[in-house]
C-alpha cells in the first residue's frame, strides 16, 4: 500500500509549491527537472534523493505510475538540482526491493510501513 493518489494531488497542489524552493539546499532532498511525455512543458518536482557509490536512489512512495517517474524513464534521464549542484542523471530503472537496504535505517522505517517496495536507480551522466 503506497501512499494514496489523492495524498499526492493535494502534494502537487499544495506541498511541492511550498518545498520546491528550499529541497534543492536540503540534505537528502532535490528538484527533478523533467519534461512531459506528450506535451514537453518543463516541471520541477521535489522528492527525496539517496546518493550511493554513484547511484541516485528516489524513493518511489506514490509508486511507479507517478508522471515525474514516467517521464524521467521515458525520456532516458533527467536533471537534478541537489545541495546548490546541478546533476545530469541517466540510465533510469525501477527496481523493487523489499528490504529496502539502499535506503538510510530510519527512511527503510517509513518505507516498509508503507509498503513502498520500489525505487527509482539513475546514474550520472
């Protein structure tokens, strides 16, 4: 049980417009810049980052049917803006996994109460 849809209508709407300013400074957190499938409008989504031996881990908490993930793997990558940098991602892949061992010990908490058992893994470019 991933956090429900409407939890992430009301993200969209309300939280992201509060969050997208401070997330690219905030340890642990980023803006994805990302372009839409169909319409190619440019968006900027807040969500948190697990950087890893290169590896960009994000926490997948609506699930992979979020149009931010499925425009970051449809279009082969994305750009982030982390800790006043900018990173070119590429190689985008879903990947489940239960024990949630790439994320910190408190994140695996929240993640398996949840059942959010999948990640999005990019590399830099």
């Amino acid at each position: 049980m991933v956090l429900p849809r409407s939890m992430a209508r009301f993200n969209r709407v309300a939280t992201n417009q509060l969050t997208r300013g401070a997330a690219k400074y905030l340890p642990g957190f980023a803006v994805v810049e990302h372009r839409g499938r169909r319409s190619g409008r440019a968006y900027r989504t807040p969500v948190n980052v697990f950087v890893e031996g290169g590896h960009y881990r994000f926490a997948l908490t609506y699930g992979d049917n979020s149009d931010w993930v499925k425009n970051v793997v449809g279009a082969g990558g994305c750009t982030i803006e982390t800790r006043h940098r900018t990173v070119e991602l590429i190689d985008p892949k879903i990947v489940e996994d239960g024990s949630h061992a790439w994320a910190p010990p408190g994140v695996r908490t929240v993640l398996r109460a949840i059942s959010a058992d999948t990640y999005l893994d990019c590399v830099e470019a």
